[in-house]
C-alpha cells in the first residue's frame, strides 16, 4: 500500500446523489464544504477545480458511497474531510469538516490548508531518530 490524500465528500455519486444534494443545497437542507470548494452550484466542477486537480494529481476525490463501509466507520472525523491514509492504512486527518468551510468555497484557500497541513503532518528528521 503506498501513501494517499483522500478528499472525501458528504455526497453519493450517482444521479440522485447528484440530484438530491442539488435540491438539498438549493433548499439549505444540505451541505457539504468540500463540495463547495470544488463544484458550487457548477455540477461539472469549478473551472479553478478542474486545473488544481491537473496540478495536484496525488488528490483523490472520492464520494462517501465510494468508500468502503469498514474505512468510513474508521474515519477521524465525520465528513466532508481530506485525511491521509500511510502505508499502514493507518488514517489521520488532514482537513476536518471546519477548515474546509473556512475555505469559504475557495480553491486557492483549500491548497493552503492542504499544503500547510501536509508539511505539519510529515515526520521530521528528529522524529525517525526518536523512533
């Protein structure tokens, strides 16, 4: 197993995952930060989105139904959110549920967080010698 960054959205895919969340999202019913940074109310995607996954290809998008129910019972933190998944398959959270709504819908915002917390969560060089 190698290492994974996993965006994982409050959202199913499939017609009337895609349907529901619309109208749920339309009627306030509904939310999904992740959802926000990446599609708005653009069910193709955010034009922003679509080069940043083009830049930043180790990202998987994944919906909730695409994940196993073992893994979605193991997540940190309740969805949406971006964990990283070690070697181990050991899971830990990246992005929980309100810093991607403090993203405010920004791609820009959300690569921030990304990257800052990616750097916080690499083992340092005192670390390994620690272990």
């Amino acid at each position: 197993m190698h290492e994974r960054i996993l965006a994982i959205y409050d959202a199913d895919l499939s017609v009337i995952g895609e349907l529901a969340y619309a109208v749920g999202k339309l009627t306030g019913t509904r939310s999904c930060a992740l959802c926000d940074i990446t599609h708005g109310l653009n069910p193709f995607g955010k034009q922003a989105w679509r080069s940043y996954c083009e830049d930043r290809p180790e990202v998987e998008w994944l919906h909730r139904n695409e994940i196993s129910d073992e893994m979605l019972a193991q997540l940190p933190t309740p969805l949406p959110c971006v964990i990283k998944q070690d070697d181990h398959g050991y899971l830990c959270t990246l992005l929980d549920t309100s810093a991607l709504m403090a993203c405010k819908g920004q791609v820009e915002r959300f690569d921030q967080k990304l990257t800052r917390a990616l750097s916080e969560s690499q083992p340092t060089s005192d670390d390994a010698l620690a272990s």
